[in-house]
C-alpha cells in the first residue's frame, strides 16, 4: 500500500514554475547531439558540432523572443 503514496508525474507534476523556461537548454542540447550522432560520419566530431547547433538553436530561440516582445510591445501601443 506504500506505493499508492509515491509520486505520479502526471497527476502530480513537479513544482518548475518559477524557472520553466530554464528547461529549454537541456531540451536543446539532447536534440543537438541525437541530430549530430546521426549526420557526423565520425562521433569524435559529435561533441564540438552538437555544442556548435545547440548555440545556433538557443540564439534562434533567443531572436524569436525579442522579436515576438518587440511586436507585442509594438501592437499594445
């Protein structure tokens, strides 16, 4: 009967309210290196071009927010 009390992710999700969006990098740097593992003909290469994607997907990430808080501000006027 002890397991009924254990913890349920999806009833019960963990409390990350106040840093949610810090989840992203962690998001990003695993679809870097399954994407890189599978394109790079060597994996030595992996580490480096992963950390490489990973920029250039957090900086467009990073783009699209300043861009969609320049519109909101722009249309709220």
């Amino acid at each position: 009967m002890s397991w009924l009390l254990a913890y349920r992710p999806f009833l019960e999700p963990l409390p990350v309210w106040n840093y949610w969006y810090l989840l992203v990098i962690p998001l990003c740097a695993a679809v870097a290196v399954v994407y890189k593992s599978m394109k790079c003909k060597t994996m030595s290469r992996v580490p480096l071009e992963a950390a490489a994607i990973l920029l250039w997907i957090l900086g467009g990430f990073g783009a699209a927010a300043i861009a969609l808080m320049l519109l909101v501000n722009w249309l709220a006027k």
